[in-house]
C-alpha cells in the first residue's frame, strides 16, 4: 500500500510538473507571437501613414484652403468634396471616345477610361488609367469655383510600354 502512495504521489508531481512546463511553453510562444503581431500591425501603420502623407484626407494645409470663412467666402467641406471629385472624374468615363482626362486619345477599338483616383491635395489629382491593354498615369489639376462647378486640366500623362 506504501509502494502505491509513493507511486500516485510520484504520477501526481511528474504529471503536475509536465503540464505546469506546457502552460509556461504556451505563455511564451503566445506572447511571442502577440509581440510578432503588434509589431507587424505597427509597421502596417508607418507604411500606411507613409502611403498617405500625400492626400487631401491628412493634409490640413491643402484642408485649410477650401476654409474660405475669413475671406468672407464659403466653406468647402473635403470630406464631401472628395467623393464628389472623384465621381465627377469616373462619370467621363462614359464618353464614347473614352475620358478625355487621361490625355491619351482612343487606340484602337477600347477607349482609355480611369481606373483610381487619388486626390492629393487642394490642387492636385494622380488617376490610373487603362483601355484593357495600355496603362498610363495621369497628373491632373482641379479647380473649384465659387458655384461649386469643379473643372479639370490635364499636367502631365505617361502611358507604360506594353
């Protein structure tokens, strides 16, 4: 009976032993892996803070332009001129001849329509465009008056190499 309680306490202390090492081991690989992820979800945000130094969203001097209120002129909210802009610049894409905005003219049977736009500041535009074949980027200037009515001009346009 003596050799059976040494023998249970024995299985009892190994067993307590073994799993008391498995929680340590788990603790470990869990923080290291939870470290692993917050340091990849921190370099996510630096890249992501990096990709959008240029545009209109984080850019409070290009924000503080549409502020006409000292002038005695109006408000221009970015947070709606900016899905306002870029509808206004998608809706040429239905012209039969293609965008005029991507400064290429028609190549063939497929037109050049804007992909993506991307408004970087007040002034400042850069649209991905495509006709299925060719690609090209173009650098637009915008402008908006005092009714409103945005207008765009065409700076600069580079169609890639097939």
């Amino acid at each position: 009976m003596l050799y059976l309680l040494i023998l249970a306490v024995l299985m009892n202390v190994f067993t307590y032993a073994f799993y008391n090492s498995e929680v340590k081991f788990a603790e470990n690989r869990y923080e290291k892996t939870t470290k692993k992820l917050r340091d990849s979800i921190n370099l996510v945000k630096t890249q992501l803070a990096e990709a959008d130094y240029f545009s209109l969203e984080h850019n409070e001097n290009a924000q503080n332009y549409f502020d006409n209120s000292a002038s005695g002129g109006k408000v221009i909210l970015y947070e709606k001129l900016i899905p306002v802009v870029t509808e206004k610049l998608l809706d040429l894409n239905a012209n039969p001849k293609g965008n005029p905005y991507t400064g290429q003219d028609q190549i063939g049977p497929n037109k050049f329509i804007i992909n993506k736009v991307k408004i970087l500041n007040h002034r400042w535009i850069i649209a991905d465009y495509s006709n299925g074949e060719l690609w090209g980027e173009v650098l637009l200037k915008y402008f908006v008056d005092n009714d409103d009515n945005i207008t765009f001009e065409v700076n600069q346009t580079w169609l890639y190499q097939k």
